[in-house]
C-alpha cells in the first residue's frame, strides 16, 4: 500500500442514515473508480445513530468516528482524524457527480485555492424543487457562500486557520464567510444531488419558507429560533 498523502479527505457526518447511505456511498465509489480519480481517504462522523447506519458503512469497508451531535462537532471532528490537504464535507444524503473528485482536484490545484462547492439540485422531476435549485445557485454565485448539501470542499490550512466549523445552527453559511475574505470560491459547474425528503415531507412552499426565514434572521442578525431548524437541519 502507498504511503502517499491522499488528494482529499471525505468526510461525511451523520446520524441515522441507514436509508440515505448506500446511494450517496454508492455514488462515492463511482467517483472513486473514475478515470483519473484522485486517492481519498474517507471517514464517516457518527452522533449516536440508533439504526443501521453503521452496517451500512462497513459494507463499504469506510471507517467511523464518534463525536457529539451537530453537523459543525461532526464534521471537525471528521477533519481532525484525517491528513490530506483537501477536505470534502459530503452529507449523508448528497449523491457526488462521477466526476466529482477531479472537479475538485482541479479547483485545489489552482493558485490561490481557499474552498468551494458544488451546484445543487434535488433528486425527483418536481419543478418546484428545481426552481429552489435554480435561485439557491443564483445566490451562492452571487453571495459566495455555500450550503452544506452542495458538498462543500476546503483547503485543509484555510479551514484551520478559519476555526473550522463554528458552533451555530448555520455553520456552513458561517464558515463560508470566513473563507470568502481569504479568496474567492471555486463554484464548480458540475452538480450534487440531494435528497428532497425533508421538502415533501413539510410541503415544497412551507420548507422553502423556512429557508427564507433562517437567510432573513441571519442577515440581519436577529435570533435564530430553534424550531426553526428541527424540520429543515
């Protein structure tokens, strides 16, 4: 086996996945096989899951770590168990585009690399759905910040210089932040694919409402309503 530092560390968070993870592991490994893929190491951040999501896992012979729930404790915990220079956050629920290692190999080797991330759409032919993709897109390239589910991807140095994921209910946003004042994103052009479960189960317009909701209090710095986030997190 090669001792050599792998391209990018894959980290994934979750709790209670067992449905979500063999797609989104299925497609890591596509990612994984294609031609002039890079070398990854991957980890997977459990929070206490009670199913089988760690069954899951072991079938694709991925290793997990423990930490305390919440997605920014999950996820640095993540980093710090591995090494390579380039971290790929995916959530347990996000399929990667079978090129989507090189994308991100790509965007790390040019100068100045800070972060980046992925277009998004959600899985399912609902034009709803696809119109929230759209106008997510429109701001994050605009606003040069990024969500969790678009399979944000950091420079291992940039991210610890930045603290990584800070404690709040929207530390993706928040990190995005921090990262944006040390360079300009790579908003590649390939897309991820997320899961739209928690959109139908509230209703297409009341989940797209409480994600204009959680933007609103953040911008203007007014509180964040726990309740806020028990149906859309």
């Amino acid at each position: 086996m090669s001792d050599a530092l792998p391209a990018i560390a894959v980290v994934i968070p979750f709790l209670d996945e067992a449905a979500a993870l063999p797609a989104t592991l299925a497609a890591l490994e596509r990612a994984r096989r294609a031609e002039g893929a890079p070398r990854c190491e991957v980890v997977a951040v459990d929070a206490g899951s009670a199913d089988a999501s760690r069954d899951v896992l072991a079938r694709y012979g991925i290793g997990v770590i423990d930490a305390p729930r919440g997605r920014a404790s999950q996820m640095n915990a993540g980093a710090a168990a591995t090494r390579a220079p380039t971290i790929l956050f995916l959530h347990a629920d996000t399929l990667l585009p079978g090129d989507g290692l090189c994308a991100i190999v790509d965007a790390a080797r040019r100068p100045g690399f800070v972060y980046g991330g992925f277009h998004h759409r959600f899985d399912g032919h609902d034009w709803r759905l696809a119109a929230i993709s759209w106008m997510h897109n429109l701001r994050c390239a605009m606003v040069r910040t990024y969500y969790g589910d678009q399979a944000m991807f950091v420079a291992r140095d940039a991210f610890e210089r930045a603290g990584g994921f800070p404690p709040t209910r929207v530390e993706d946003i928040d990190l995005s932040q921090k990262l944006r004042a040390a360079g300009a994103p790579a908003f590649v052009p390939q897309a991820v694919v997320t899961s739209a479960r928690k959109f139908v189960a509230l209703g297409v317009w009341r989940g797209f409402a409480l994600v204009l909701a959680i933007l609103v209090c953040h911008t203007f710095g007014w509180r964040l309503p726990a309740s806020f986030f028990a149906d859309v997190r």
